[in-house]
C-alpha cells in the first residue's frame, strides 16, 4: 500500500447535504468507507503518521459525528453502505482515541459527548470512560464546568438557552462515563448552580437541570469504584437545599429537589444499589429517608384505568360515555408520554408508548431503563422516532395536555 493516502473530504452540514443528489450522495459515502477502511488496515505507527500529517483524518470523524447526532442517522440513507460507514467510523474513531496520544480534537468534550449518544452505552463506554481521563479531555471538561457554573449562578441575567443546550449535549457524556459524573460531583459549586438556576421558570431548562443531577447521582453509584462518600455529601447539600427553599417564601413543591425526587425514580435506584453492595452507608439511607419526605402530595397516586367497552360501529360514531372513556385513556396515555419526552426529547411519542406497554405503563421504570441503557433486545433495537398516528377524533384529547402546561401569570 502507498505510503501516503488521500484526504477526506469534511461531511458536510445540512445546507450543503440538501443539495448533493441520491447517486451523488452514495457516491461520497464509499469513498469516506473506502477511506476509512485504508486508515484502518495501517500499522498504530504508520496511522499516527498520517495523523501528524494529514488533519482531515480527525477532522472527518468530528464532523461525521457531529452532523450524524445532530440530525439522525436516516441522514445517511438506508444502503448497506451508510450503515457500513457508521460501523467503520465507530471503529476508526476508538481506534484514534485508544493512540497514546490521541489527537486533541477528539478529546473535547463536545466529540465525546456526541459519540457517546451515537453509538450508545453498551458500545462506547468503555472507550469514552478512558478518554475522559485523560489530561486534555480534562482540560476540555474543567473549562465547562467552570462556565457552566458561571452560566447557571448568573440565571436570568445569563443565557437559559445556552446553558440548556449545553447541559442536554453534556448529559450522554455523564450517561456513559462514571468518572465524568464524579468529575461535575466533585465540589459543591456544579451542584449548587443546578439548584439556583431552577428557580428560573423556563421549562426546557428545568428539564435539563433535572436530567444532569440525576445522572450526575447515579453516575456516583457506578463504575469499578463507586464514589459513595461522594454521593452522601452531594445528598446532603440537597437536603440542606431542600430545607431552606422549605423555610423561605417560596412554595416547596416548586423546589429542585421536590421536582427530583418526584418525577424521576433517583432515590429508589440509589436504595436498590446501596442494598446491592458491600457498604452499609447508614447516614446515606437516612437521608435518603429524608429525601423522600420533599416527594410532591399525590404523586404516586395514580389514575383509575378506565375499562374498555367495545364500540358498536354500526355508524362510526362514538356515544357521549363512550367518548370520555376514550378519552380518559387517551390523556393519560398521552400525559404519560409527554412525561418521558421531557427527559427524552429525541424519543418518538409511537415507541415511549412501545415501553410503557413493556413496563405495565410504569414510568418511573420507563425512564430508569432509559436512562441506564437496560432496554430489552427487542426494544434497544427499534426504531426510537416512530410517532403515533392519532385518529382526527382524538384530537381534542392531545391539546387538553398542552393547554395544562401553559402557565397563567
């Protein structure tokens, strides 16, 4: 094989992508698969040659990873070379992280955050685990946190959007990597701007803080040495949080921690594996105990199921009891549903209702096997887009849920 190799060519962004033409388009595809499967068959030697050289090798993967997380994987098409050239560039991507010196621009946060919602727990976790300890990944990581923490004490003043899309981007990285967990965990600083900025009323970013914390929590709970003094420290200063939004003003239900422990199952995985391991912790399951006292009135209470009657169709038409039964399933169905969006935005409405149906319309269990990338076979590998085709009679029911959430000043 000749010494030197051609460069890629960068994957290109939506505008441009929109305007290269199906044959076109299959083209480019086996020339990067071609490419990336001639850097693959070099010696470590040889590669980290053609690395110092040649910047496109790295520039390619950032970009093909990027533009791919961003916009789905269907931005590939469905022959047997995009699939390919998605299996080839997790490869050669791990392969370049796994170097003694991988290149710095793969050690960014923002690379490692979005191969690992690519590619997944199961596939990616070891590699992005180890990369995230390296000294320039945690140079990266340290620059985040540092702005993240300034972006959320500034709350209102600051820039919600921003810290929202970044907290959401960060979160598949703490997903995958325990040490990136303990790494935002370590202090009281990160944890304590989650806190102050939730008193911000904007949904989206409530949504996000709510979704770090708790993988943040978790993550202590993981890996080959579970950082569980770690864990207790960061449950008390939630505790102490809790405490004194409870003594002032503000109503307590409207707290993080109320939120925290009501719409996500964090304090029940933290008991199961604290009774799984080889340490006692007892001043970590009384306030655990305590914890669970801020859970919100009524939130376990959930709603009659209505039974379902068989509908003479004789004209098609629906009688008034009838049509509340129908009704009364939906919205609750839909509710449900548009509880689990709103940690998994990505999620189509078809199979959220897929996992509900698996786990006895539970979701607290919904989001638990979502969120540790426990899925059974046959659902970790459908389609995560399908949404529900909804009859225009149903309608009605699917803005009852919308106009709840609006907030009257």
């Amino acid at each position: 094989m000749s010494s030197t190799l051609p460069s890629f060519a960068p994957f290109p962004e939506a505008p441009w992508r929109d305007h290269i033409i199906p044959a076109e388009w299959e083209a480019c595809l086996s020339t990067w698969l071609a490419l990336t499967e001639a850097y693959l068959s070099l010696s470590e030697n040889h590669l980290v040659r053609h690395i110092i050289q040649d910047e496109s090798i790295t520039s390619f993967q950032r970009s093909f990873v990027t533009e791919v997380t961003a916009s789905g994987t269907n931005i590939l098409g469905s022959s047997r070379t995009s699939s390919l050239l998605l299996r080839q560039c997790f490869v050669l991507s791990s392969r370049l992280l796994k170097l003694s010196s991988p290149p710095s621009s793969l050690l960014t946060w923002e690379f490692l955050s979005d191969f690992s919602r690519l590619y997944g727990k199961k596939k990616a976790a070891a590699i992005v685990q180890a990369a995230s300890q390296m000294p320039r990944a945690e140079t990266s990581l340290q620059g985040l946190k540092k702005s993240l923490i300034h972006d959320l004490d500034s709350g209102i003043q600051g820039d919600p959007k921003l810290v929202e899309t970044r907290l959401k981007r960060l979160n598949h990285l703490i997903h995958i990597s325990p040490h990136v967990a303990a790494f935002f965990s370590a202090g009281s600083d990160f944890l304590d701007g989650l806190i102050s900025c939730f008193r911000v009323m904007n949904p989206p970013l409530r949504k996000a803080i709510i979704t770090t914390t708790y993988l943040c929590l978790i993550g202590l709970t993981e890996g080959d040495s579970p950082k569980h003094s770690m864990l207790t420290e960061q449950l008390y200063s939630l505790k102490a949080a809790a405490d004194a939004h409870k003594a002032g003003p503000l109503n307590a239900n409207d707290s993080m921690v109320a939120e925290l422990v009501t719409a996500t199952p964090i304090l029940k995985q933290i008991r199961h594996r604290l009774e799984h391991s080889d340490t006692g912790l007892t001043r970590t399951k009384s306030v655990i105990s305590a914890l669970e006292g801020y859970r919100k009135p009524g939130a376990n209470a959930r709603p009659k199921r209505p039974i379902r009657r068989k509908i003479d169709k004789g004209k098609g038409i629906m009688t008034e009891d009838q049509d509340d039964i129908h009704g009364e399933i939906h919205v609750h169905r839909m509710s449900q549903i548009s509880q689990i969006q709103d940690l998994f935005p990505d999620l189509g409405s078809k199979f959220v209702s897929q996992l509900l149906d698996e786990f006895g319309d539970n979701t607290e269990h919904v989001i638990a096997h979502l969120l540790e990338d426990s899925l059974p076979p046959h659902l970790a590998g459908a389609d995560r887009t399908k949404e529900l085709l909804v009859p225009s009679i149903c309608l009605p029911y699917l803005i009852i849920p919308m106009l709840m959430t609006i907030q009257v000043p």
